[in-house]
C-alpha cells in the first residue's frame, strides 16, 4: 500500500505582520479598531517579520537539501505568501512552481463584523456577540459574517485530504496562520475541543515557530503522523531573530 501522509510535514505561522504591530498600538492606546490600512488578506510583513523570515529560511538551508522542503502549501494571505517567498529565497526549500501551492483552505480565520475590532471595541460596539462568545465559546462561536473554530477545521480538513492525495512520501512545509496550526494540529492528532483549547491557553503560537511532524509507518493501521515539535523557536533564536507571539485579533474575536 502506498504512503499517504508525507514523510515530513512542518506548520509554520508566518512572521510578524504590520496588523501584528497595529493591534498591540491600538489595544496600548485603548481604542476600539486596529488601524491595518485595507483588507487583512493584504496585510504584509513587518520589518521584523522579513527578518524572521529570513531567518527560517536560513534554519532550513541549513539542512541537506535531501532533508528541506520540497512541497511548499501556503495561504493566500500577503504574509503568509511573503513569509514563504522568503524562505525560499533563502535557500529553505528545494520546492519549484508547481510545488509551490497557493491554498485558499489554509487562509486566516474570518471574523466577520468583528474584523478589526479590539477586545474593548468588540465589547463596546458588539456586547451581544461578546456575550455569545462567553456562553459558546471560541470552538462553537460564530460571528455574524465570520467563522467559528469549526469552520475552520472544515475547510482544512479537505486541505489535509489533498496533502494526503497528492504528496504522500514528500516533506511538506504549510506556511498559514495562528488558528490554522492548532486546527490543523486538532484534526492530525485527533483531539478533543477541550485538548486544543488547554493548548491555546497555554500561549499564542509564535510567528515563524515550527510545528513539526514525522511519517511513523507503525503508527495506527497504515502509518501516520506524529508530533515531533510544537511552536519551536529555536530557528529564530539561533539566527538571533527576535521571537514575537502577537494574536492575529483579539482573544474576544480569535
């Protein structure tokens, strides 16, 4: 029987993007909208999320090329594509057009009328659905024109059937977003609502952090993948990258 899942398979959110820095400005000023200019899928790196890019990238090159990445998945999001183009450029991966796949699935969670908004903005503007969200919670809580953590692991669990179909054998590198890694994360290893929410609490997944899993042929009836990593940040530390951990939207909206 052939192998399904890849022999590698590495989740990487992206780096520190300009929304990241504009949120973190507008809860430390007490306002209600994170100013990012247009739309969040246009959203680009910041200075520092170019830097830790780069230094992902050079962790990978670093690897014999036998080793890096040759199938590269990313969201179409600005930085998420950035992010990805820039470990490429680096020399991480040995991954060329066609490998080099743009997935709509792996976009950034949609909040919906609360895009934009700060937890106090969400609050003051939006008390009925903050209060939806404390009786649902962020599992189940859908916000009108938005997505809940479900729809997410809707969306990608067709995402992870296309990487089973198509690249089985491969070592895969998907560059996406926070809730992205721990859906993703959900779904690979089985969990419960409870499991990956005690794992969220415990901190935001770092930009350009690597969650990483390997292809154990004796796991399960056919083979799978186990966890190796979980938000490592040593690539960046050892590049002397500063590591960030900014939310994509406030814990009222995410």
């Amino acid at each position: 029987m052939a192998q399904q899942w890849p022999d590698r398979l590495w989740l990487v959110r992206h780096g520190e993007s300009s929304g990241n820095v504009a949120r973190d400005a507008a809860h430390a000023a007490g306002l209600t909208h994170i100013e990012t200019g247009g739309r969040d899928v246009d959203v680009p790196l910041s200075p520092l999320g170019e830097r830790q890019s780069r230094a992902l990238g050079s962790w990978f090159a670093a690897m014999p090329a036998e080793q890096r990445p040759n199938v590269v998945l990313t969201s179409p999001y600005r930085r998420a594509r950035q992010t990805a183009a820039l470990i490429h450029a680096c020399g991480g991966v040995v991954a060329e057009p066609p490998d080099f796949i743009l997935d709509e699935r792996l976009r950034e969670k949609e909040f919906g009328i609360l895009d934009r908004l700060t937890r106090h903005g969400i609050e003051r503007l939006h008390p009925d659905q903050a209060e939806f969200r404390r009786i649902l919670g962020k599992f189940y809580h859908r916000p009108p024109g938005g997505e809940s953590w479900c729809d997410v692991i809707l969306r990608l669990r067709s995402a992870l059937d296309s990487v089973s179909l198509h690249h089985g054998g491969a070592r895969v590198l998907v560059v996406a977003h926070q809730v992205v890694v721990l859906c993703a994360r959900y779904l690979i290893e089985r969990m419960t609502e409870e499991q990956i929410l005690a794992i969220d609490a415990e901190g935001d997944v770092a930009n350009c952090s690597v969650t990483e899993y390997l292809f154990d042929p004796d796991y399960g009836r056919s083979g799978g993948l186990v966890l190796k990593a979980y938000n490592q940040v040593a690539p960046l530390q050892q590049q002397g990258a500063p590591v960030t951990a900014e939310a994509d939207a406030p814990a009222g909206a995410r």
